[in-house]
C-alpha cells in the first residue's frame, strides 16, 4: 500500500448540493480499498485511473468536490492526482473546474494498436454498417458495464447516450451486455445481478434479478440477443458473440437501429444472419 489512507472521504450530498454529480455504484474507492494488504498493489496509481475515469461525456468539467463525489475518494487525494495530471499533460484546470486533455487519448491508443480483435475488426463493422446502413459496434464486459472497442457509425446519432470507443453502458440492457453475461457461469451472473444497480432506463427495461437470469438463459441457448428499447426508447439492437480460439466468448458484436426504420422481425431474419456470418469470418482471420 502507499502512505495514502484507503478511507472515503465524499462529501455528504446534503451539503454539495444539485449541481454535484452522482456517486458510481460499487466506487472505485471501495474498489481500491479491496486490496488493502497487498504489498505490491499501488493506491496511487489505482486512484489517479480512478479520477481519469471520472470525467464523463456530459461531465467534461468537474470540481475536485464533484471527482471526490463520484469516485469516494478523498479530495486532498483528488487534488494530487489532479496536480500530477496536469503536469504530465493529461489535464488541465481553469482554477476551478478540472477537463481532460487529448493525450489522454494515447493510454486508448495503446491498447486499440496493439489488440488485434479491435484492429481487425473494423474493416468487418464498416462492412457491416454499409450493408445495413446502420451503426455497428464491438464491446467487452468490464466490471458490470460494457466498453466499446470499435465501431462503425452512421451519420445519424441514434440516441442521446456516448457510443463512442472508450464509452460504457450498463451490461444488463444492452445486447452486447447480455451477450457477454450469458458467458459467464451461474454464480458469476447470480453474483452480478445482485451486485448491479439494476434500474429502469425505460419502461420496457427488466431490471429485476429473477427476469434478467431467465432472459440471459435465454441468450445463451439461442447464442443471440435483441434488446428493445431497454436502454433508451426508440432504440433496438442486435448482438451476437465473438469467440476465441478456445471457443470461449472474447466479445459482442452489434448492430442498433431505430425502431421507426427496423422491425424486431426484420432483426432476426435480415440482420441476424450477417452478424453470424461476419462473426464466423472474424474469428476464422483471428484464429484460424
């Protein structure tokens, strides 16, 4: 451990007031603080990704209250990792609020250049998303969330959430999301469930525990997922898995359109099929 205390210090929403962002789920200071004892484990570093990863794409700017916040770290930790982003070139500050700077963008840089499914599986969405003319994606599961990879974009922006590379959304309603549960053995997913903050994004979203095991048991016989209009209304996707040499599931493939353009029936019978094929295809140049 470093000299650092592990103990949350967040301020008390009652006095932070409307402005302050929410706290995340399962903090990366509780996160942190699970390797308490581990002589090797680096806190320091642990909480600067954490203050990295704080910043949003509708919170670009944030007070040390506001990062404090949201990652329960203590903000006099806060301003030093602050203070060392800033001189290494990774953030910067107006004397109030605190924004990331582009150089952040080459710790992405490093692992899309040098992962061989993200490189190689662009050239397969851009086909992809010019056959169907619309959006494809590529995500893994990271923690509870999903993480974007690699994408395909149309002109048109679907709906309000980031869908960029880097981006995450909520594993449990999203169809990559469901893919990538349905790998997981019985006691990871129960374990998940009850971990998740499950909450309704949308009317139609399940977000109970017993609903979502049946409907992930589901994906996992069928080997494909439509989710529709779970994460936000008029939003309906796609998604089949990746599969590794071992034939074990490396990530989820997608394709989201809008409801208005494409049916659920239209999914299944036009779309499914160039997702499973293009999977097939992908992995074959992957792995042989």
């Amino acid at each position: 451990m470093s000299d650092e205390t592990p103990e949350a210090a967040a301020t008390p929403a009652s006095r932070t007031g409307a402005a302050m962002a929410p706290p995340i789920v399962a903090s990366p200071a509780k996160r942190i603080q699970a390797f308490t004892g581990d002589p090797d484990f680096m806190t320091s570093l642990a909480r600067g990704l954490a203050v990295i990863q704080a910043f949003q794409e509708r919170k670009r700017h944030l007070t040390i209250a506001q990062i404090s916040h949201r990652t329960e770290i203590p903000r006099a930790a806060v301003r030093r990792c602050l203070h060392t982003l800033i001189k290494l070139g990774y953030a910067t500050t107006n004397g109030r609020t605190y924004s990331l700077l582009p150089k952040v963008l080459t710790l992405g840089h490093a692992y899309l250049s040098s992962t061989p499914l993200a490189v190689s599986a662009q050239p397969y969405l851009d086909r992809i998303s010019e056959a169907l003319h619309e959006a494809a994606n590529m995500a893994t599961l990271e923690g509870d969330d999903i993480l974007y990879i690699a994408r395909s974009a149309t002109v048109e922006r679907l709906i309000s959430v980031d869908l960029s590379v880097g981006g995450r959304l909520p594993a449990y309603c999203t169809s990559m999301g469901r893919i990538m549960l349905a790998a997981l053995d019985d006691a990871s997913l129960h374990e998940y469930l009850e971990r998740a903050d499950l909450k309704p994004r949308t009317s139609r979203t399940l977000h109970d525990a017993d609903s979502l095991f049946a409907c992930i048991q589901q994906v996992r016989e069928q080997g494909w997922c439509v989710v529709d209009q779970e994460l936000e209304q008029g939003l309906r996707s796609i998604a089949v898995p990746i599969y590794d040499a071992s034939g074990q599931v490396l990530a989820a493939l997608n394709v989201s359109t809008h409801v208005g353009r494409v049916s659920r029936s239209e999914l299944e019978q036009r779309f499914l099929p160039i997702l499973l094929s293009t999977s097939q295809d992908l992995c074959h140049q992957l792995f042989g």
